[in-house]
C-alpha cells in the first residue's frame, strides 16, 4: 500500500506544519464589556459557532503564514470581527424596528380580537339569559291557564247542570 498524499484543505490546515491557535480573549483583555473576537454571538445569528471559528481562524492562519506577527494577527481579526458584527448589526436594525413594530400590531389585533370574542359571549350569556327568563315566565302562564282551567271545569259543569243545559 502506498501513502497517499493530500491537499491542504480548510480541515486539514498545512499539515506536518502547526500554526499557534489564536490566543482567546476574555473581556479584560478586550478591553470592553464585551467578549472578544472569539466570542459565539448571540442566538438569532445563521452561522454557527463552528463556522464563524473557522472563518476568524482560517484569518489568523492567513495572516500568520503573511508574516504577520500574531498579536497584530489577533488584532486584526477582532477588528474585522467587530466591524462585521457593527455592519451587521446596522443592517439588521431597520429590520428589528419593523419586526417589533410587527408584533405591537399584531398584539393590538389579538387584544382587539379577544375583546370582540368577550362581547360576543357576553352577548350570547345575555341572551341566553333572557331566554330562561321568558321561559320561566312561559311555564308559569302555563300553569296557571292549566290550574285555573282545571279548577274551573269542574264549577262549569256544575253550573250548567243546575240550569238545565247538561243532563
């Protein structure tokens, strides 16, 4: 079997040459609040954490194999990084402000909807309501035509007998 020579790819990076990997930054060094250059950013972003390390790393390698001393590598990386993150960031503002200004709408029209569904049931408790209501006042006419026809048959007929009319 023979040994089979690759290419360098972004995997496999100049091999049987290492390269220092980039120093990570904590936010002392960085000098702001903010993490460094190699930092995740935050959820929402397409590229995952993987894909943007390799980006800023295959930068720093580039950069590194250019003669470039690797503090100013690092420092040219996190800048990049940053302006990056800042175009993006004024990029994607516009669109923040509309989806927000989206949702408030669409929460004023859920609100408004709900509201409308409580009348409407509101409206349907009324009127169900009243319709027990006359109901009950129906039932209670009944009996009392009933009652008063029963008690009166029997008077009627009495009546009509003592005149002669019923035999």
């Amino acid at each position: 079997m023979s040994a089979k020579k690759t290419k360098p790819t972004s995997k496999t990076r100049n091999p049987g040459r290492s390269s220092p990997a980039p120093p990570r930054l904590t936010s002392e060094q960085s000098g702001s609040s903010e993490q460094g250059a190699w930092r995740a950013h935050p959820a929402g972003n397409h590229r995952s954490h993987h894909e943007e390390f390799n980006m800023q790393l295959e930068l720093y390698d580039a950069l590194v194999n250019a003669k470039v001393p690797q503090e100013t590598a690092r420092k040219l990386v996190q800048a990049f990084d940053q302006h990056i993150e800042a175009r993006v960031k004024a990029a994607t503002e516009p669109l923040m402000t509309k989806l927000a200004s989206t949702e408030q709408l669409l929460l004023q029209t859920q609100q408004g909807h709900y509201n409308t569904l409580a009348a409407k049931i509101d409206g349907i408790s009324a009127v169900k309501a009243e319709g027990e209501k006359q109901s009950d006042q129906r039932r209670t006419l009944v009996r009392w035509v009933v009652g008063t026809v029963i008690a009166t048959v029997p008077v009627t007929l009495t009546v009509l007998k003592a005149v002669g009319i019923l035999h």
